[in-house]
C-alpha cells in the first residue's frame, strides 16, 4: 500500500502527480495534482492505491472520498487534460507532461516539490523527483492516480453516448478486441488518436473502400 513517507520528508507543499490515458487509441490523456495540507486519516489512507489495482467500485469509492476531503480542507487537487489533436501534434509523452503541468498550474497554490509517477521528468516551475512505480508508493501519486483515472473514465462514457458502437464506455478506448472489430468495421472518429497504427490503419481501410 502507498504511504506517506516521501512527502512527510520533504515538508512544504509536496504535489503528486499521475496520468491515465497514455495507451488508449482514442480520447484525452488526463493528469491530476494532489497536495495533502497534512498526514490523511487512516480512514482516508485505506481508500488509496495505485488505481490500476482498485476495481471500478473501489476506484469510484476512493474518487468520492478524495472529493469529500478536498471540501474539507484536508488536500487541494487539480485535473487536466491534453486533447486529442495535441497528442497527435506532440506525441503521447509529451502530452502526458503537458496534461501534468496543467494540473499542476490549476492548483490553488504552488508546491514546493512535485513527486511524478514515472522516470521521465515534466517541465515544471517547482522542484520534481520522479518515483518509478509512484502510484504504489506515495499517498499524494496514488491519490492523483485515483482522480485522473476516474475523471477519464467518465469522459470516455459521455463519449460513447456520442459515439455509439464503438463501446467507449466499457474499454475507455484502449485496444481490446471489441475496440480494434468497431474500428476496423466504422473507422476512425474524431476523437480517435492518428499516429496510432491501429487508427491510421482503419483510416487507410476507410479510405480505400471509399
């Protein structure tokens, strides 16, 4: 389970950061930013993990409490995006880190330090160390883990109300089976991610049966 030590060390403001969305063919990569004003109760604590490890409930659960205590004053949060256009632009990496300092900016106050999950450095106006495998170390990684992974997967679900056919809502765009059969059979839609060989793929096909 995650803990609390790396950012009790630091003292200040310490942000943690994480993303969710750099493997789908389609839809926004997404970042949040966590600052926890003081230790979570252990009550809170509990909630949290890496959020690829928590099912939906839980997830849904842990996303519930993390709002709640924001409200309370316990932690500040922020989320971000980068769309589709600019990850095509700038390539996936580059637009997670984007997405990261968006979050990181929309904070209400500046950290004095910024753990990011990962081995590859955003550039950001405050001190970062990264923390390979954050998400299962740090309380404030896992936390933003939690919120940006939720926030998508709700993102994902408007979409396929939109999009029908593709099944958005169950696979939040990554390349299932079901995904790579909806987009061999219908093709591209704008919200899916060029440069992605599954993607251009179908948009050849597309364009050959034309």
């Amino acid at each position: 389970m995650p803990g609390f030590t790396l950012e009790s060390a630091h003292g200040g403001r310490v942000a943690g950061l994480d993303e969710a969305g750099r493997g789908p063919l389609a839809g926004p990569v997404l970042a949040a930013a966590v600052v926890f004003r003081r230790r979570p109760p252990r009550a809170l604590a509990a909630l949290i993990d890496d959020s690829k490890k928590l099912n939906a409930a839980k997830r849904e659960a842990a996303f519930a409490a993390l709002i709640a205590a924001s409200r309370a004053g316990l932690l500040d949060y922020a989320v971000a995006a980068a769309s589709v256009a600019e990850i095509g632009r700038i390539n996936i990496l580059r637009a997670s880190q984007l997405a990261m300092a968006r979050a990181l900016a929309r904070l209400a106050e500046p950290p004095d330090l910024a753990l990011v999950d990962g081995n590859q450095p955003p550039a950001l106006p405050c001190a970062v160390r990264c923390v390979v495998g954050g998400d299962a170390q740090c309380l404030s990684i896992a936390a933003a883990s939690i919120l940006a992974k939720v926030t998508r997967d709700r993102a994902m679900a408007r979409l396929d109300a939109r999009w029908p056919g593709y099944g958005f809502a169950s696979h939040q765009g990554y390349a299932t089976e079901q995904h790579r059969t909806a987009l061999a059979r219908l093709g591209p839609t704008p919200h899916h991610r060029r440069g992605f060989a599954p993607v251009d793929q179908a948009s050849l096909f597309a364009l050959l049966g034309d």
